[in-house]
C-alpha cells in the first residue's frame, strides 16, 4: 500500500517532480498513521511538544491528532504545488491553464470537506487515505501534458 515512486512520474521539471515526491511522502505518512503504523517519518512529538499538545488538546487525543497534524501539512504542501504550476501556467501561456487548475480547485474544496469533517470527529482517515494514494497518480499523470508544454516552452527560449 505504501507509495514508491515510480520513473514515470519523473515530468522533467526538477521543482516539480521534487514537490510530487514530497505529496508522496504526506500521503504515505498519513497512511501509516490511519492504518495504525508508525509513521516512518518523525512528525508530532519529534517535533515541537507544544505544537503537539496544542493539536491532542483540539483533537482530544494525541493519536488523531497525528493524523489531523499531517493532514494540515499536507494540504499547505498541495496549495503551495498547485500554485507553483499555476504560475508556469501564466509563464508559459498553457492552453489548457484553466481546466487544470479547476482540477487543482476541485481537489482542494474536496479534501477541505474530508478535513473538515474529520475536525468534527468524522472517523474519515482511512477512507481519506485511499483515495488520495490513488489520486496522486491520476494528478501527475494530468500534469504530463503541462509539464511538456513548459519544456518545449524553454527550449525555444534557450533556457
Ligand atoms: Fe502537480
Ligand atoms: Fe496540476
């Protein structure tokens, strides 16, 4: 169940195949938390113990606040990804610049709700997990065609 990151992901942009392989490592760690496991990757209380009794006393307990934790930062990651393709969009005048980012809109109030609920004590982790494991391959593979444009984009800028 654990992602591993495959070649055909690589899109040839290094910022953006860097911040795919950190969407990755969110998801895999928001796994390893809704399936019970450890988190392989250090989050909450490696962290900043203050930090952490901040988030167990909203959550009511430090094991959903793990995930909850996560989930924010996940989502800060996702926003400042998709803004950062935004912005190749304007610079290389994309022609498909606004579906793909209605895609990235859609995605967002999307996992916003599942956050939302999962906030109100909605029991919604693991179901939140499968589907963003399926979701981030579907994602990159929409980036593909972007990405392309970029590159031929620069290669006849001499970039
Ligand atoms: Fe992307
Ligand atoms: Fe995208």
């Amino acid at each position: 169940m654990e992602l591993i990151w495959k070649d055909c992901w690589n899109t040839g942009i290094d910022t953006i195949d860097a911040q795919h392989r950190s969407i990755m490592n969110y998801i895999n760690q928001l796994g390893h938390v809704a399936l019970g496991r450890k988190p392989q990757v250090p989050t909450l209380l490696d962290d900043d113990a203050a930090e952490a009794m901040h988030y167990a006393a909203f959550f009511g307990s430090l094991a959903t606040a793990e995930f909850g934790y996560v989930l924010d930062e996940f989502i800060r990651c996702v926003e400042d990804h998709f803004a950062h393709e935004e912005q190749l969009h304007v610079e290389d005048t994309y022609q498909l610049s606004a579906p793909h980012k209605e895609t990235h809109d859609l995605f967002l109030v999307r996992i916003k709700k599942y956050q939302a609920d999962y906030n109100q004590g909605v029991d919604n982790a693991e179901k939140l997990f499968r589907i963003l494991n399926k979701w981030i391959e579907q994602h990159i593979a929409y980036d593909m065609d972007l990405m392309a444009s970029v590159k031929r984009c620069r290669l006849s800028d001499g970039v």
